[in-house]
C-alpha cells in the first residue's frame, strides 16, 4: 500500500473542491439566473473537458503550465519552480478537467428555484447577499454537495491528465490511480488490489454519504 | 393624507407600457386585462423587480425611480409587500420562517412573536412550526399575505391573488383582503384578469390592454360609464355602487337597500339591518319604462333623468345612462325602444330592475 499516493490523492481530491466550490457556485448560478451574450459559447466551454480525451486536455495543460507559456514563466518567476509536474500544476489541471462535474449541478440547482421565489426574497427585503445565504445556497444545497462529490470522486479516478501534467513524482505528483498503474507494470498484483480495493471502499462510502444526506434534506422539505 | 403611489411607466417594448397612475392610503387600484396585456409587468416594475425604458415612481415621498436623473432603488431598498400569483414561499423554512424573513427591519429578538401576530391576523395562529408543502392552497396564500404585510410596506402588490384557489376559497380570501385593507394605511394595487375580484375589492379601476390604459378612475365611475366597449365585451356592463341594508323581510328572503337615490329590493338571506354593501346592477336587466307600470311581478321601479346616451355603432343597441339621485344606471336597449320611447338627455323615464338581477357583493357587517 503506497500511502504517500493515497496522501496526495486525498489531497488533491479535497484541494480541488475547495478551489472549484466558490468558482462554480458562482458560475452555475450566472449561467441559471442571468441572460447575456455569449451564454451559449461558455456553457459549451464548461463542458469540453467533458468530451475531450484526458491526454488532450492533459497535453493543452501540459503546453500551457510550460516556461514558454505566459502562465509557466510567471509562475516560475514568482514561485521559483516549474508548474508542470509540480503538486500545484496537479491541482490547477485536476481543477479545469473538473469545471463541468461542479458547474452543471451547480447550474441546474440554481435553475430550479422558481424566479419568483427569488424575487419575493428581493420583495422580503433580503441583500442580494442574504438572498444568496439564507434562500437561494439552502435551496441550491444538493447540487452544490453533487458537484462536490463528483469533484472529489473524479479527481480521485483521473489518470490521463494527472500522468499529463503531473508525471510520476512520488509525494508530488503520484495518485493513487497512477501507483496501481505502476504496481501492475512491476507485477505487483497483490499491491494494485489493495490499492484499488481502497479506492473502491472510499467511492462507495462517498457515494453513500451523500445519498443519506441528500435524503435527509428532502425528507425535512417535505 | 397618508401613503401615496404614483406611478409613471412608458416603453415601446419588448413589452409595451403606457400607463400612469396614484393610489392613495387605503385605496384599492385594481389592474384589470386579459392575460398578456402586461399588467404584471406594471406590478413588477412597482417592485423593482423590471425596469421599464422610461419609468418614475414615487411612493411616501420617496422616489423609487426615475430614469430621467438615474435614480433606482432595488427591489429589497423598496418597502413593498408582494403577494405572488403562485405564493412563492421559501419551501425550506417553515411558517414562521418565512413570515420572519420579512421581518429584517425589526430587531431580532422581537421577530417571532411579530411573525406569530401577523399569521394570527390571517387566521393562521398555530400555523407558525409547519412547512409550506404542507399547506392546503388558500393556507399558503394566507402565508404569503402575512408575509407581505409583515414588511410594513409603504404599498401592497397582488398578482392574481385568488386565481389559483377555488372558488369558496376565493370568496373568503377576498372578504379578509376586503376588510384587512380597511385597517391597512397603504395603497393596494390588485392585479387580476377577474372582474368578480374587480367588483368586490377595487375602490379604483385601470383597465390594461396591450400594456396601455384603455381606461381609469374610480370603479363607480367607470362602471356607469356608457361607452367604454372594452368592458362591455369582456365583461357586460353594469353600474357597481353601494348601499346599506336598512330591513329585512324574512318571510320573502328579500332585502331593502337604500342607495344615494332610493331603495331597492334583492333577495339575500344572510345580511343584517345596518349591513354595507355593494351592488352590481348588469345593464342588460334594466328595461327602461315611461311611467311606473303596475300588474308586474316586480319590485324595483326608480326614477331618474337620461343623463347621457351612447350608440354603439358595432351592435344595434344602445346604452343608456340613467341619473338616479348620486348613483347612475345603464340600460342596454335596442335602437327600436330608444325611437319608441323618445329617449334623450334630460327625459325622465323609470327604470325596472328585477330583484334577482341584483348582484350583491363585498358585505361588510357593520
């Protein structure tokens, strides 16, 4: 059992909802309530990375985190390292190949609030911001938990990007799914199980605790 | 002279609006249309919830938009109370938390038990721990009403308030609007595509259609008016005024109701001595006599002077508005009876209205 990659899956597991949680609740909710032009063009480029081969993302990533990219010289000017294959590359790869597992639950939850009980929140006298925290996140609650799980469970399973961007950096870069890729090349089966009997434990136990919270809730909604 | 609305909206579309209004304290402004004429965008634009190209509105001496200086205050800076066609209640609070949510304006600790009055005032007390799906529909729009009023708004808004309650329901609901917005110093404007809501509730009528104002005034006025062809076709014509009830007669069912003009008969068994209320006389049951007739199995025969006569080219019948003390009738006769009876301005005639015809509405024991 290589606990060092499960460290870094767990990690980049939580990391990426944690960065893409205020992002795509923001973005979910404009695409749900808001009319404006280009609507269609971003909500097609939400979901590209759905379509896309993980290698292709992986390999655009890969170009754009490189020291000859605007965004991999700046950061390597300011941090002092290279982005690509660097735990921080990881995550910002992990965070874009997951835009439309958090923005689509996101943007579908906040579809269904009928308008008008947004505008009779409005007519209550709520702040835009008291609308947001006291109606419109606790009505919005079970896309936003979706997408967190989905978030978390996916990032835990990506293979392609994660090899792409991140290499096989053992304590940096190696997940857990790449180590059972690695244990198997050295056929190391009994290895590989255990590893993937880990992360199948984790994904039922995810899956599962979202469905009794999930239910809880309607079952207080009525 | 209490809270005033004043309301000025104008725009050539993607929905059209010509409308200007005031509505007083305790005035009753029904908007009435048919559905698509724009009049919840008129409501909504009160709120604050659309802005219209050009728009002015002032409220309790407060200017809540002008487009001409750049002034817009949002919807939650506006001290509305909205009631929604479909209530939209907060369906993950409960009773109380939705009236409560309304209640921002008050300090916190007094929230409750301000929530708890306003339910109580719509006999909902004891309501306050239940959760809206759990409401039947009247219930719900008690809910929503409460939770308007609880906003202390400076005007109250209602979108087809009654529309999606049947009907002994409605009649209910619109009896405690009625006498709730007696106690209420605040403009009422009703938005409804229902003239019974219109006849029972509205002080003032602005008649909407494709966002502009066919018509407006106070609802006497406008209902015994002779040439408004709009309301003719879409709902009759008939004069609405009010009365007093000063007999009953129990052994005939009937009773005597005195008018600024005399008395009629109309049967109702429920009503008191000293009742309020508010008559519909439908234009098409009113025939139209030169002198009192006797040998008819009618109670009602009021005099009174032709004060205006209006031809409507379309139909071969007219409309006659007949004075009576204050209150002015109409008749809708054919053109043949008007050339028989030699009707004109000024003629005295007797109008013969059949008891049953009388349509009783909005009763206010007093």
């Amino acid at each position: 059992m290589d606990w060092t990659a499960l460290r870094v899956s767990l990690f980049l597991g939580i990391g990426s909802v944690a960065v893409l949680l205020p992002v795509g609740i923001w973005c979910g909710r404009q695409l749900a309530v808001r009319d404006f032009r280009g609507k269609l063009l971003l909500e097609a480029l939400v979901s590209v990375p759905l379509v896309l081969p993980p290698t292709v993302l992986g390999f655009y990533l890969l170009v754009m985190f490189g020291v000859r990219s605007p965004l991999g010289a700046a950061f390597q000017a300011i941090i002092g390292r290279s982005l690509a294959f660097s735990f921080e590359g990881l995550l910002l790869a992990s965070a874009i190949a997951n835009v439309p597992f958090v923005v689509q639950p996101i943007q579908r939850a906040f579809e269904a609030i009928p308008p008008d009980v947004r505008d009779a929140a409005a007519c209550c006298g709520l702040s835009p911001w008291q609308r947001f925290f006291r109606i419109e996140a606790p009505l919005a609650w079970s896309g936003i938990l979706t997408a967190s799980v989905l978030t978390f469970a996916h990032t835990l399973g990506e293979f392609g990007v994660v090899l792409m961007v991140g290499g096989n950096l053992p304590g940096e870069t190696r997940t857990l799914s790449i180590a059972i890729y690695d244990r198997v090349q050295a056929f190391d089966d009994s290895g590989a199980g255990v590893m993937a009997a880990t992360l199948l434990v984790v994904a039922v136990t995810t899956l599962m605790m979202t469905t009794t919270l999930s239910r809880r809730m309607s079952v207080r909604r009525g | 002279m209490g809270k005033r609305l004043s309301v000025s909206l104008r725009q050539a579309g993607p929905i059209p609006l010509d409308v200007e209004f005031t509505c007083g304290a305790g005035d009753v402004l029904a908007v009435f249309g048919p559905s698509g004429a724009g009049k919840t965008t008129i409501l909504r634009s009160i709120a604050g919830l659309y802005r219209p190209t050009l728009a002015r509105i002032d409220s309790d001496g407060q200017r809540w938009v002008d487009t001409s200086a750049g002034i817009f205050e949002p919807p939650h800076r506006r001290a509305v109370g909205f009631v929604f066609q479909e209530y939209a209640l907060f369906p993950h609070l409960s009773v109380a938390g939705n009236v409560m949510a309304a209640l921002g304006h008050r300090p916190r600790p007094e929230r409750r038990a301000r929530a708890d009055q306003w339910l109580a005032q719509v006999h909902l007390a004891g309501y306050s721990d239940r959760r809206p799906q759990q409401l039947s529909g009247g219930e719900r729009q008690r809910v929503a009403l409460a939770r308007a009023l609880a906003r202390e708004p400076a005007v109250l808004l209602l979108d087809e308030p009654f529309s999606a309650v049947d009907r002994p329901v409605r009649r209910r609901l619109q009896q405690e609007v009625d006498t709730l917005r007696r106690t209420l110093d605040m403009p009422l404007v009703l938005v409804t595509h229902d003239f019974d809501d219109v006849v029972r509730l509205a002080t003032h009528l602005l008649v909407v259609e494709q966002g502009r104002a066919v018509a407006s005034g106070p609802l006497r006025e406008l209902t015994s008016r002779p040439d408004l062809s709009w309301l003719r076709e879409a709902v009759g014509l008939g004069s609405v005024f009010d009365a007093s009830v000063i007999r009953t007669h129990p052994s005939s069912g009937l009773v005597e109701l005195a008018f600024d003009g005399g008395t009629l008969l109309a049967p109702h068994r429920q009503l008191a001595a000293g009742a309020r209320v508010r008559l519909r006389v439908p234009a098409r049951e009113v025939i139209l006599a030169t002198a009192e007739p006797t040998g008819l199995s009618l109670h009602n025969a009021v005099a009174g002077t032709v004060s205006a006569i209006h031809a409507d080219p379309v139909f071969d019948q007219v409309i006659v508005q007949l004075a009576v003390g204050q209150v002015l009738l109409l008749a809708e006769v054919t053109s043949d009876a008007v050339r028989s009876l030699r009707v004109e301005v000024g003629r005295r005639l007797h109008a013969l209205i059949k008891s049953v015809s009388i349509e009783v509405l909005a009763i206010h024991p007093e």
